[in-house]
C-alpha cells in the first residue's frame, strides 16, 4: 500500500524537479577556479579586506606553516603584510590577469596598481577553491616558510632570526 502511495506521487516530483529554477542547481554546481579568483580579486579591492581577513581561502597546511613562521621567529616573521593581497592597512586597486591550469593547480595571476603581478596558486580541496601558495619576484612563499621554519627549528637562539631571514 506505502508503494502505491509513492507511485502516485511520482509524477508529481518529477514535474516539482523540472520546475526548479536552473539557478538552484548551479548553486550545487562545483565553482571554477575563474569564478573563486574573480571573486577574491572582488573582495581585494574594498577596504574592509585586511579587516575580514583571508583565512578562510588560505589551504590549512599553508597557514599552518605561515603560523609556525610567526611562532618560531617570535613575532618577527617572514611575513610582513598579508599574502593574498601583498598589503598591509587595506585593499587597493587589483585585476585578475589570467587564470591557467599548471597540473594538480591552478594559477591566478593578479595585477596590482602598487606593485608587479604576482600569482596565487589555488588547489582544490573537498571541493573548495583554497590557496596554497604566493608567487611574486621573490618566489614561492611556501619555499621560503619551509627554509625559514626548517632553519629556525634548527637553530633556537636570536642571532638564527637574522641568519634564517638574510636570504629570504
């Protein structure tokens, strides 16, 4: 008897499915890495970013060498400014230059008014868009955390401060 109830209804789930707005599938729909960097470049260009902070586009395993950084220089870290956006007080005026697969990533390179482009590495992680890595004229970020972490982690004394950050 349940079955003939469901069998009746049916028809009428499969119209209700039909009818939903096509918007409501794209929103289950996975984002792209061009939607993601578009929006975070429209993020970056208001001046409530450094306040709302980017943590929450950051891959956990890069903020969590950029927070062992800070924890081993005590206070004096490698990072003097917010990664994602190269800046301190707040946004300033950024372009989304191009979006490219390079393998397991993608890269987003963004063009600032103050200064040269330089790229965000986005991976995909359960199906989110993060960022796993800063690129600009002085390299990979990541690099330079793992160097400057591993040289801290060796040598415990102040004057290992100067020497693992004099060759960024």
């Amino acid at each position: 008897m349940a079955w003939l109830a469901w069998k009746s209804a049916l028809p009428a789930l499969i119209l209700a499915l039909l009818a939903a707005s096509p918007a409501a599938f794209a929103a289950a729909a996975p984002q792209t890495a061009q939607a993601f960097a578009a929006r975070l470049v429209q993020r970056m260009n208001t001046d409530s970013w450094v306040k709302a902070s980017s943590n929450r586009d950051i891959d956990p395993a890069f903020r969590k060498l950029m927070d062992e950084n800070g924890r081993l220089a005590q206070g004096v870290d490698l990072i003097d400014a917010d990664p994602v956006c190269q800046c301190q007080d707040s946004g300033g005026h950024y372009r989304l230059l191009s979006v490219t697969p390079a393998g397991a990533a993608t890269n987003a390179r963004i063009g600032q008014a103050d200064g040269g482009p330089y790229t965000l590495v986005l991976r995909q992680t359960d199906g989110r868009w993060l960022i796993s890595d800063v690129i600009d004229a002085g390299g990979s970020l990541r690099a330079q955390l793992i160097r400057h972490n591993a040289c801290m982690r060796a040598h415990h004394t102040d004057a290992a401060i100067v020497r693992c950050f004099g060759d960024h």
